[in-house]
C-alpha cells in the first residue's frame, strides 16, 4: 500500500483525478470502476476540469459504479446512477452504453448481480477503481462481516450505514434497507485501486484498513493483500496511522 496524505479534499481530489488522467491517456478504452458517497466528488470534479480543458478524452472508455441501493429508480435523486450522471456522466464524454451501474429496481436481483459479473469480466476487468471507506470499514456496500463476499451480491446495510446515509435522505425511515454491491472479490480483481478518505470521522476505518487484522469486521482491511493500492488522505483522517 502508497499512503499519501494531503492538505485538503481538493488536492486529494486532483490526486486522485490525475491517476485516472495518467490511465485513459495511457489506455483510451480502459476500464474505470467509480464510486459514490461526497468523498470522490472532488475528484469527479477535476476529471471533468481535464475534460473541458482537452486534456483527457473519455470517448473510449467503460464504467462500472460499485454499487447502487435497492429500490430506488434511476431518476430518484439519491440512486447512485442518478448521482453519478450529476456529478460526472453529464459534463464528460462516456457513452451512456459504456456506463454501467447496478440496477436497483430489477425483478430479479441475483440475475442482475450474475449479468454485473460478468459484463465485468466480459470487459476485461476493472483497470482502476476509486473507493471510498465507511465508518465502519465498509468499502462499496460490503459491511462488516464474518466473511468476505467473493462476488456482486445483495447485501442488507448496517444501522451506522443507515445512519451515515441518512443525511441524504429526508428521513432516516427513507433510506433503503438493501443495497447490490460488488463483492470484495470483484473489488480485489481490479488491477489498481485509489482509496480517498477526508476527516476525522474515518481516522480509525483508515487505522484499522491499514494496520488491523485482515478480517471480515474491516472490510476495507482485505486491501492490505492487494498489490496496488494508492490510499489518499487528508491530516484528519491520518490523524491515527
Ligand atoms: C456509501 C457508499 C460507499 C462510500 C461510503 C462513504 O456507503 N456505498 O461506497 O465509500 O458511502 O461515503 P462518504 O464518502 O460520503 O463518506
């Protein structure tokens, strides 16, 4: 794992962003996994500055999000696929054919999870994924756990992810129950991963990613096991190592 801790959620923003630069520049058709939550914003932000400035075209490129919850359409303001078109999808180029995010509404969720799979595999695999971290550890969807989902499943959230969550929603009652994620195995299989974290309220998910056992309870602790790993950070969230 490369630890880097910088000044504010902007600059790691630009950090992060300047790694998915560096990739499409090197490989147009490349595979990016994104990621929801407010951490990764900063980061969409400076991809989109590249855009706009010339400097880097998507034209070529797929996407696969890592997660969406159950329940909400694409048009509800707090589904992840309608987060990520407002937030990147519609200031970049991706084809809308070449994005891809887990549908939360489908009849049948465990087909969807298999078809998710598999379109990821059928594209050769993620060539660089962004994460998040929760409170608790979680990356994507996978809470903690007794032990790490090998695939794209269906997974119930946790009463501190709710919690987290609910500042988005009207009402805790509103936030969904259930969430599709990929699985930590999915994740694993990508060939990098960039982690962003901001604040002090990550500190021990960092500490315990970082130097914890590699155990179920930390989900995001499997990440000591992977061999590129770039986590940034700001002070705060450092604040433990
Ligand atoms: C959600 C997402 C995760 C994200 C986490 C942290 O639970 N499913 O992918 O990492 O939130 O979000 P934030 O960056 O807003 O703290």
């Amino acid at each position: 794992m490369v630890v880097k801790v910088y000044k504010d959620a902007e600059t790691i923003g630009k950090a992060a962003a300047a790694m998915f630069a560096a990739r499409v520049l090197e490989k147009p058709d490349c595979v990016l996994g994104l990621a929801t939550g407010s951490t990764p914003i900063p980061t969409y932000n400076a991809m989109i500055n590249y855009f706009k400035e010339g400097t880097v075209d998507y034209s070529k490129v797929t996407t696969f999000n890592l997660d969406e919850y159950v329940g909400l359409t694409h048009e509800h303001d707090q589904s992840y696929y309608y987060f990520m078109h407002d937030n990147l999808f519609n200031s970049i180029n991706v084809p809308e054919e070449s994005i891809h995010v887990l549908c939360g509404t489908a009849d049948d969720l465990e087909a969807e999870c298999a078809q998710y799979e598999a379109a990821i595999e059928a594209a050769g695999g993620v060539d660089l994924q962004i994460l998040g971290i929760g409170h608790n550890g979680h990356i994507a969807f996978n809470e903690p756990a007794d032990t790490f989902a090998a695939k794209t499943h269906v997974v119930s959230l946790t009463a501190r992810t709710i919690e987290a969550n609910t500042r988005f929603f009207a009402s805790s009652a509103d936030v969904p129950r259930q969430a599709v994620t990929m699985g930590i195995g999915t994740i694993m299989k990508s060939k990098a991963i960039v982690l962003v974290a901001t604040g002090a309220g990550k500190a021990q998910a960092v500490h315990d990613m970082i130097y914890g056992e590699i155990d179920p309870k930390c989900p995001a602790s499997i990440l000591q096991l992977h061999p590129n790993v770039t986590i940034i950070c700001d002070k705060d969230a450092a604040s433990m190592l």
